[in-house]
C-alpha cells in the first residue's frame, strides 16, 4: 500500500513529459506511468492536469516569515523550513552573514543539530556567506568583521556545522596562493567567488585553483567593460562556473536577466532568492546581521541605499524568466532543481521526478503559478481556492 497517487499531471522527467501519475511511499517516488498504476494508494489526489516539476532548491537564503540564520535558534531554522513551501522551496542552503565569529559559530552550531520536520523544506547545510569577502564590494556584508580567508578557522566552523557547510562565497583575490579556495574542493566545499572585486584575469585564474560558482551574478563585482568584463564576464565565458542569478528584476534588471539567459543558459544557472526575514510579512524594517534594514515595494535597502538581499520568492522568480527571459519549464527545471542538486552532491535523491527519489514535488498551472508543494511525500502547501 502506498501513500499517495497523484494522477492527471504532466511530469517533467529529464527526458520527456508524461501525461500520467506518481505514486509515492515512505516520502519517495516508487512508481510512474501513463496508464494504471502498480500498487494501492491510501489516497488519490486529481492533479487537474498541473504541470508536475521537482521541488525547487534554493541555495542562497539568509531567512523568511521574521526568522534568520543568523538568529541561531532551532525555532528560526524551523520557521524556514515552514514557510519555503510556500513558494515551492523543498530545499535550501541555511545562509550565513558577515558577523563576529562568535555569532558565526552559533549559527553553524544550531545548522549542525537541526532535525527537519515532515513537512518542511529540507536544510541540507550551510551557505557560507562571508566573512572571507572584500571591503570594496562588500554590500550589505557588515565591513567591521570581514577579514582574509582563514584556513584554520574554516577548519574549526566545520567542525562545529557537523561537517554541513556546503558552499563558502569568498574574494579570491584575498586569497593568498589560493591556499584557502584548495582546501575547500579537498574537502568536497564549493567555493564561490562573490563580493569580490576580482577582474576577468583573476577569476580565471581563481578558477583554475578551484572556484566554480559565482554568487548572486551581476551583484557586488565586476560588471563588463570593453576592456576588462569582470566577474560578469567571466560568467559569460567560463563553462566551469555555475552562476548564482536573484531573478527579481530589481538586483538584475528584466534586459540583463534576458541577456544572462541567453548567454549562460539553463545549464548554469542557478536560480536563488537571497531572502531575508522579511520575506512573507509587511513592509517595514528588519534586522540584518545587525544593521536594519528597510522594505518597501519589494525593495530591501540599507540606510544608505544599498540593496540588503531581497524579498523574492521562488514561485516568482520562475515566472519572472518565463516573462522577461522567455524561459521554458525545462529551463526552469533545471535552473531551480537539476543544477543546484548537481551542483550541491544530491542528484541521486533530488533535482528530478525519478522513481526512487524523494518525493519533492511542485504543482504548477498553465500560467506557471504555484498551487501545491509535496516535501518528501507530504502535502506541504496548497493554494487556496
């Protein structure tokens, strides 16, 4: 007897679409099809011929409904992984900050005990963010507790996150030798360059070393000029690098988005939110890493006008590249599931509709609007009617 049968769905495979039914058990794909299934189900559940993609995993989000990472609390980390169906989010990298190492290091300690809830978005580790960044494009990073990439305290945080950090954004060019970005792909951590004020030479060069991702494209570095492209450019040019992208036409705008699209392509891309606690409440003023941070009209800004993260979510995030991109499913496919689970060691367990996999799984109608969210099996969303 299995769990669920969700029938009358057209299923994004990576191959091909169905026009059939899931079966699901014990949180996990066990069978699909276009006729009749195998097996009994305890429940069916009429798809109303949905669009069926896999649950999107979002590697680069700081917080969401009044919580933060940086909060270091197991009630935080829990009020994430809550709310992130909403939105379509099966997945996501908890996000750090640029803060004390004290403040640091409770993060990653709360990240390295958390036990995930059915229903709720899965925290597979920790996004690093910080505090091995440059001064000079530092963003909304607090600039009093960047410092250069440190091997022996990196070391340590591991340690203390149980191992779960997944992805370090660094500057490279503070990286001497770039012994601290070695360390990292010896120890199977993506390194990301990201704040950086690396030029195009520095990033190939950085990524002859090991740097394979770039944060939040287009965002605190390099843009491309005629005679040096800059960060950008490299992610233009080096089919090595998986390119992060905040699709709110707000930190890239609708023209950029279409000319990354089509010059990266769905096969590097990432899509992320880079959201912050404010994402789901009114607007008004949040706490960031210590600073505050207000939002207003979908805009997160620090007193002095820099962008502070975003309140994007992935529902709308997939729209906006449908819009301004003229994005496909399968390009959405990929950018919100297939890369990031590659990217981040899961593929064997997520990023596609596969028997045998976790039943992640995001209905979407013709319009691409989202209208229920499975975590591993269980009902986490559905829209109301």
């Amino acid at each position: 007897m299995g769990d669920i049968l969700l029938r009358n769905i057209r299923i994004y495979t990576p191959d091909r679409i169905i026009d059939g039914y899931i079966g699901i058990a014990n949180g996990v794909i066990v069978e699909m099809g276009e006729n009749n299934p195998a097996i009994e189900y305890a429940l069916e559940v009429d798809g109303k011929h949905r669009l069926a993609l896999p649950g999107f995993i979002d590697g680069h989000i700081h917080g969401a409904a009044g919580a933060d990472t940086m909060d270091a609390t197991q009630e935080s980390l829990h009020k994430i992984a809550a709310w992130l169906p909403n939105e379509g989010t099966t997945t996501f990298l908890a996000t750090t900050i640029t803060q004390s190492q004290s403040a640091i290091e409770s993060a990653l300690e709360q990240v390295g005990l958390f036990q995930n809830k059915q229903g709720e978005a899965e925290l597979i580790g920790v996004h690093l963010e910080g505090p091995f960044v440059n001064e000079r494009k530092a963003g909304a990073q607090p600039l009093q507790h960047i410092q250069k990439p440190d091997t022996a305290l990196f070391s340590k945080w591991q340690e203390t996150a149980g191992g779960k950090i997944k992805v370090v954004t660094l500057a490279p060019e503070r990286d001497d030798n770039y012994q601290f970005t070695e360390m990292l792909v010896s120890g199977n951590v993506i390194a990301a360059a990201g704040h950086t004020d690396s030029t195009f030479e520095e990033i190939k060069e950085a990524s002859a070393h090991g740097i394979s991702q770039l944060t939040h494209l287009c965002n605190q570095m390099n843009g491309i000029h005629h005679r040096d492209i800059g960060a950008v450019g490299a992610g233009f040019l080096l089919t090595s690098l998986t390119c992060e992208l905040i699709a709110d036409g707000i930190h890239v705008a609708p023209e950029m988005l279409r000319l990354i699209f089509r010059n990266v392509g769905a096969e590097r891309l990432m899509l992320i939110t880079d959201s912050l606690r404010g994402k789901g409440l009114e607007d008004g003023t949040y706490d960031l890493g210590g600073q505050a941070v207000t939002v207003a009209d979908g805009k997160a800004l620090l007193p002095d006008g820099t962008l502070a993260g975003s309140m994007l979510q992935m529902k709308d995030a997939i729209r906006n590249m449908a819009d301004f991109a003229d994005a496909s499913v399968a390009d959405i496919v990929k950018m919100t599931a297939e890369n990031p689970a590659k990217q981040f060691g899961i593929y064997e367990r997520k990023g596609s509709l596969e028997v045998g996999k976790d039943a992640d799984i995001v209905l979407l109608d013709d319009e691409l609007a989202l209208q229920a969210t499975y975590c591993r099996g269980k009902l986490a969303y559905q829209k109301e009617k």
